[in-house]
C-alpha cells in the first residue's frame, strides 16, 4: 500500500500517460517510476530512490524548481511532452496531503518559450481531419503569437506530411483512424501524433471559425480543444482562422524547397547558403516570421504580386525615407508574442516597458508614411493603429527600468495609485531614518564602522565588530545575535521604526503585485489592436528588407502577363553570386515562348548547368513573393507550382536509394503538374544503367511534352537525347559552355544555344585531382570506346526511328529467306563479308538500343538489296 502523497502522484499520472509528470515537490519538480529512470537518463541527472509505503524503494529523481525550464525544454525537444502538477493549496494551511493539480501540458506544438525558439520563426501546432478519401481538412497555429490558418490538402496522408515538414510542425493532432495512417511517415519525419477525442465542446470557439469553410472546421476545433485543454489558461490572444486556397498560391512541395534551398542549405543544414540568409534584411522578429512564410507561400495571383512590388517600388525610391523608417523599427520588440504572454498571465514588468516602448515607435513611423507622398505608402500608415492609449496607459502604470521579478518591486510607477504612493512614502521615510540612526550610533558611540543592516530572518539590527565591543553602552543595545567577527544587536527605538518599516514594505509589496495583475487583465481587452499593428509593422519590415536587398544586389523589377511564356535577360543566382564575393557571375538568359517551352541543356559537370536550372526557379519564387528579381529584364507568366528533381541523396531512414528518391520526386512532380507549373529535371536516371536511364529520361520528357505542356528545364549527360529536338515540336537544346586550353577543361558558364559536343568528364576527374594515373588510364579507354563505338554510330542521330518494312518481292525456297552464318568462306558475296565484318566490329555492350536497331536495319537493307 503506498503512501498518502504516492496515492496522489499515481492518480494524477493515470490522466497522463504519455507524459513526463512533473510533481512538485517543496523547491523540486520530482518524478518516480519508469519516468524517473528514463528521464535521468535522457536528462543526465542522478537517480534515486524513495521509499513509498511499499516493499521496494520506487526510483525517483528531480529537477530545481527554479532551472526546470531548462530540463522541460531539452524532454520536449526530444519530441516528449511534460505535464507541470503544482501545488495548488498553501501547505501551511492543508489538511494532511496537499493538494495537487495539473496546471499545464507541454508539448512540442506548444512549448512558447526557450533557446529552441526562434524568434524568426513561427512554431505551429497542427491538427488533420479526414474530410473524404483524397482529401484532409487541415488547420495549424502558433500558441505564442496565437496566428491561425485552414486549408484542404488534396492528395491525402503524403501531402499533409509534406506539409507539415514544410512548415516545420513537430506535432500534430489527430482522431484515432488518422493516427494509424500517418504513424509511418511521421514517425520517419521525427513528427509527434497526439490524439483528441471527439468534440466535447470548446468555449466559444466559434468566433474564430467564421471564415472557415463547413468541411474545414472540424480540425479547427479540434485543435482548439486541444490547446484549452493542454494549456488550461487564457487564449484570449488567439485570431480568427484565415483559410486559404491552394490555387492563392505558388505551390512548392517540400523535396523542391530543399533542393533549391529556400529555408535550409542541404548540406549544412542552417540558414547560410539559403534564398532566406540572401534576403532576410528584417530588423523586427515579426517581419523575420513574415518574410519565412511568404517563402513558404508566394503568391499566384497577378493582382496581389503586383501590389506588394507597387510598395517595394516607392519605397526603393524614397531612400532616406526608408532609412528613417528602419531606425524607428529596430526599436520595436516582438508585440505578437508580447501579446501572448499577456494573455497566458506571464508577462512581467519588463515585458510591458518593451511593449511601451514598441508602441512609442509608432506615430512617428505613421507620420512618415503619411507625409511620404506615395499612395502606396500612405495606404500603409493609414492602416497603422499608434495605439496612443495603450501607451499612456503604460507609461504612467510602468517604471522606466522594472526589474525581472515582479514581487520585487519597482515595477508600478510613483502616482499611478495614491495607496502605494502613501505605502512607499512611510516605508522610504523609514530607511531614511535608519541612515541617520546609524549615523547618530556613531557619534555616541565613536565606533565609525557601526552599521545598521537588515535580513529576513532577524529584521533590522545594529552590528559592531568584537574589536569595539567595548565602546558601546551595552545598557541599551539588546544581543540579537552573534557571529564569528561581530555582534549584533536592537534597541527599543529600532525596534519600534522596525514594525512600521517591515509592515509599509510588506503591503506596498503585496499591493503591487496586486495592481499588476490587475494591469495585466486590463491589457487583455487591448490584445487584437496590438496583433493587428503587428501584422502591419510585420509587412512594412518586410517590405522594406525586400527594398535592401533589391539595390544592394541589382534587382530588377519582373513583368507579369497572363500567357505562358517566360523571358529572362541575363538571370543571375542570386545566393551563389553572393557567396562568389568579389568574383564575376556570369549571367544568363532563359527564353521559354510557348511554343517553344521546353529546353533540354546539357554540358559537362560543374560546368552550371544545376545552378541554371534553380536560379530560373528562385527568380519565379522571388517574383511572386512581391520582390525584385535578379536578372536585367523577367517576363513572367503566373506559375502554379514548381516541382524540382535536383541533386542525388539516399534516404536511408526510409530504406530508398538515390535512385528510388529520383523516381519518386519526379513521380510526384508528373503527377501533380499542370501546363501553368514549372518542373526542372537534373540529370534523370543517373542512378541506373545507362540503356534504364535514358530510356525513362525519354519517356518522362516525351510525357512531359504531350501531357502536360508546361515551362520544363531538362539537364542530361545522355547526348543522344539532343535528337529529340527533331521530334518534339516544343523542344529546344542548349549547353553549358566549356572549352579545351592546354588539354585542362575550362568552364566558360554560359548557355548557348545547340547541344553540347562532348561530356569532358576525364577533364572534370582531373580538375578534382584524381591521381595521374587513373586519369591516363581512362584517356586512353575513352580513345579504345569512342573507336570501337564509331562503327555503330553512324546512325546514332536517330533516337527515335520507324523502321519501314523492306519492300521485296516474295520468294519461294526456303533456303532463300535465311542467311547461313556458318557457311563457307569462299561462297559469301561481298555484301555478305561486309555484313559479318561491320558485326565483328561492333562493339555490342557500348551500343544504345537505337544504335543497335538502326545498325540491324542497315544490315537488312544490304542483304535484301543484294536480292
């Protein structure tokens, strides 16, 4: 039989299985059982043991209450949850064991503060609903700064994953049914599933879902339930639902935001080297969470994409302006997520002179908008609410320097309550008449180190060293303690100032905090203008980092129409001209009319042909984000989607090969496209033999070409795919430039039209310095395969080939229609010789199925004419 308070712990931890219970014990957060074994071992701390009331001693291990957060945050990283149990009745007053409550659950989706918070970056909480077999109802916000969308997901479980890994969700919650369909994949993509009974009923959720279509409101609610439950304190922050259609804007899936590296660089994995690290110029942390997800989600219509470049445009030109306007914002704290700590109840003095501070910015950035003389920007400051209440309110409620701690003190200002001021006024006269009592002590004492100190535990008290014990008149000082150098001790006067002293400070104290909290509930009612000034602000940021960036690199403004053809004069990548410094990038134009909107491009390796391919990627991305691009001139058509199959990469948690990834990237990317996307192909199938290779690489170009129809870049090392130019109406060849000097490849980096004549793959071997003599060994097999091919390749032109029926008059005797390989020398014509030479000399495993087919049909041809 356990224990009263172990009773407690195993009642309470049934209602939270899945989580580690942190139960607060005095100045500790403990933890027993199989949580205390796994948490010291995923937490690093000491495991102990408690006897319990039964045979065995339980395990047991903890954490300081006052660096908890540390030790919560590293379990929640690892995708674990951790339920807080307080103590929830003063232990002085409890009758036997003390009550005990949950009063939080925190999860990956929820945890709102921590180094693992970014404060660039949005941290969501998802919820799936299955609406019908192909599609989801799906819905996702950020408890911190309480944004909230809805969309539907077409396609099923794989694109909502997708989805989620794209806009980096570590959890997400489900009903049961869903659960079991998504574990796989989400257990591969490190996401945490946490289920939520049926709707039971959410307080008033319904006025978040008013722009929330039928189908889609279900997984609202669901994760609304959800938050309530788990945070089980006040969501006032929390914002309507915006939904959004997919077809509002450019899809990027998320294997193309890798490949292109939009957020992450693929091989280090951080912001460095991204599309983000080249345009991230935002000095709010709101505008840096705005910037992400219209990279996340650029726009698709014409309308919306040339307002915001409208914005850019003035703002690029109103220079000083600009300058002005960024000085005033680096001035302006996170009010979104300001605006959630208010409403969770943890704001702190500090906090609220940020928000002051914040808010004071304001009228002086709307007034520069306004007297601008842009239509464009006066629009944006007549959006701006200054919220000159909130201000006032804060200025005359806040000190100018409040301290961490709001029961210290020092955190409501002088006028803002007549009691406090009445509190302070006796508690301060008091300590100004302590100082003069210590100097009076001196005098008569003629001890001039005799000091007047205080400590909780003894109050106030008079301390003289032992050396001058002597000095004092021990008739009026009253020992209050003795310590190793001094003594101290009390007078009847000090005693007397000491109760009116202590009681001033301890309910000017108690009244502070009171008009505090009182403050803070008050603030609440202000929260959806000060989210609504954030969202502004935000987008102002963002516009002016977009501006930044456009003069610091030479952006150009891109043109819209509503055809599809695309035209870049001289398009440059913009983070690889970045990362290049102060070397030459060698731009490049890309031309896709629409009767001519497929290129296939080849040229050696390293010779650009990949960092082509994406910079024509980035530029559409960059364009319909609003942004200026990197090119000397862009027409653009609208694109509905990007899909990219770049690079080669094992997936080996899954168990796919490189191979297997290409396949299924370009299986998504055929299967979702339409003629208004823009797919980019790099070198498809690599990863088999040649013959597998070029022949998929064909079908999915020939597919690509007469099913879809839409703007394609198609890089290859199979030269002989060049030949479909003559077949495919809409296809068009180029290279990449290189040229020989002293036998060394040199990459000239620009694309030409034609396709290219050779790979220069023994060069590029080469220029990685593989030892001298692998690289002259393979010269001189290159020179033996490209004579033996010569032969076979006469008419290797032709990849695609109808062969004719041979047009020749029927014969009767059998021994006519089959030529005898073994015949005798002497009785085999010329024509025949000629046959069994050219098969002699062909070498058959370098010949491509075309060659071959093309060689057997010339070899007919002169066997049936020499009939």
């Amino acid at each position: 039989m356990y224990t009263p308070m172990m009773q407690q712990y195993l009642l309470i931890k049934e209602d939270y299985k899945d989580a580690f219970l942190f139960f607060r014990l005095g100045d500790f957060y403990e933890m027993f059982f199989d949580d205390a074994v796994k948490a010291s071992q995923i937490l690093e701390i000491t495991l102990t043991g408690r006897e319990a009331g039964g045979k065995e001693r339980i395990p047991m291990c903890g954490v300081p209450y006052h660096s908890a957060k540390n030790y919560i945050e590293t379990l929640v990283s690892k995708g674990y949850k951790v339920a807080i149990c307080e103590q929830t009745e003063d232990p002085k007053q409890a009758k036997g064991v003390v009550k005990r409550e949950v009063v939080q659950l925190i999860t990956p989706g929820t945890i709102t503060e921590g180094k693992t918070i970014d404060s660039k970056t949005n941290h969501f909480l998802a919820c799936a609903e299955r609406m019908n077999e192909n599609e989801l109802a799906f819905a996702y916000l950020d408890v911190s700064t309480g944004e909230a969308h809805a969309q539907i997901i077409e396609g099923g479980v794989k694109e909502c994953i997708q989805q989620l890994q794209s806009l980096a969700i570590r959890e997400v919650i489900t009903a049961e049914g869903l659960q079991l369909e998504m574990a796989e994949l989400a257990g591969a993509a490190g996401i945490v599933i946490s289920l939520e009974q049926e709707e039971i009923g959410v307080h008033t959720v319904e006025v978040y879902l008013k722009d929330v279509p039928e189908q889609v409101k279900p997984a609202a609610r669901r994760l609304l339930q959800y938050v309530e439950r788990t945070q089980m304190r006040s969501l006032s922050h929390l914002q309507a639902f915006t939904y959004t259609e997919t077809k509002q804007f450019l899809r990027i899936d998320t294997n193309s935001k890798r490949n292109l590296e939009l957020i992450q660089s693929i091989r280090g994995g951080d912001q460095k080297g991204t599309l983000l690290w080249l345009l991230d110029e935002t000095v709010t942390a709101m505008g840096g969470r705005k910037l992400k997800q219209w990279l996340h989600q650029p726009l698709a219509t014409r309308g919306a994409i040339e307002a915001r470049l409208a914005i850019v445009t003035d703002l690029l030109e109103e220079f000083f302006l600009r300058g002005e306007l960024r000085d005033l914002l680096k001035s302006v704290y996170d009010l979104e997520r300001l605006a959630g700590r208010v409403a969770f109840g943890n704001v702190g003095g500090r906090d609220l002179a940020q928000l002051r501070e914040s808010l004071r910015q304001v009228p002086a950035i709307k007034a520069q908008l306004l007297e601008s003389g842009k239509e464009t920007l006066e629009n944006v400051g007549h959006a701006l609410d200054t919220c000159e209440d909130i201000e006032a309110l804060l200025a005359r409620a806040i000190t100018d320097h409040p301290p961490i701690a709001i029961k210290e003190g020092d955190v409501i200002r002088d006028g803002y309550n007549e009691r406090l001021d009445e509190l302070r006024y006796a508690a301060r006269n008091g300590k100004d008449w302590i100082m003069q009592l210590e100097q009076k002590e001196r005098q008569l004492t003629g001890i001039n180190n005799l000091k007047i100190g205080y400590n909780r535990i003894f109050g106030y008290y008079i301390e003289i060293t032992k050396s001058h014990i002597g000095k004092a008149d021990l008739t009026r000082y009253e020992r209050k303690q003795t310590l190793a150098n001094c003594e101290r001790y009390i007078t009847d006067e000090l005693k007397e100032k000491e109760s009116l002293i202590l009681n001033a400070e301890e309910e000017s104290l108690a009244l502070e905090y009171d008009l505090f909290l009182k403050l803070r509930e008050e603030l609440k009612a202000y929260i959806p203008r000060v989210q609504s000034l954030a969202a502004a602000i935000s987008e102002l940021d963002v516009f002016m980092s977009f501006a930044v960036v456009t003069e610091k690199y030479r952006f150009t403004k891109p043109v819209f129409h509503e055809g599809r053809s695309l035209k870049i004069m001289e398009g440059r990548h913009p983070v690889v001209e970045k990362m290049l410094g102060k070397q030459m990038y060698v731009p490049n134009d890309c031309i896709l009319p629409e009767e001519k909107n497929m290129m296939l491009i080849t040229g050696p390796n390293m010779s650009g042909k990949s960092t082509y391919m994406r910079q024509v990627a980035l530029i559409v991305i960059l364009a319909q984000m609003g942004c200026y691009v990197p090119a000397a001139e862009a027409e653009l058509p609208i694109t509905d989607q990007i899909f990219t199959r770049i690079g080669a990469a094992d997936d080996l948690a899954a168990g796919q090969s490189t191979f297997m990834v290409e396949m299924m990237e370009s299986q998504h990317a055929i299967t979702h496209a339409t003629k208004n996307s823009l797919l980019l192909f790099d070198e498809i199938g690599r990863g088999t033999s040649t013959y597998d290779g070029m022949s998929l690489a064909q079908a999915m170009m020939e597919y690509i070409h007469t099913e879809i129809g839409a703007n394609t870049l198609f890089s290859t090392h199979y030269h002989e795919l060049t030949q479909l130019e003559e077949q495919l109406v809409r296809l068009k060849n180029v290279h990449v430039a290189a040229t020989e000097q002293n036998g060394r490849v040199v990459f000239l980096h620009k694309v030409k039209d034609g396709a290219a004549d050779k790979s220069y793959g023994v060069h590029v071997a080469e220029l990685a310095e593989m030892p001298a003599p692998i690289i002259e060994r393979a010269r001189i097999l290159l020179e033996q395969f490209e004579a033996q091919d010569k032969p076979c390749a006469a008419s290797a032109a032709a990849e695609t080939i109808i062969v004719p029926e041979p047009s020749v008059e029927p014969v009767q005797k059998e021994e006519d229609l089959q030529l005898s390989l073994f015949a005798p020398v002497d009785e085999v014509s010329p024509e025949e010789k000629e046959v069994l030479e050219a098969l002699e000399k062909c070498n058959v495993m370098g010949t491509t199925p075309m060659q071959a087919m093309t060689l057997l049909y010339e070899l007919q041809q002169k066997l049936v004419n020499k009939k």
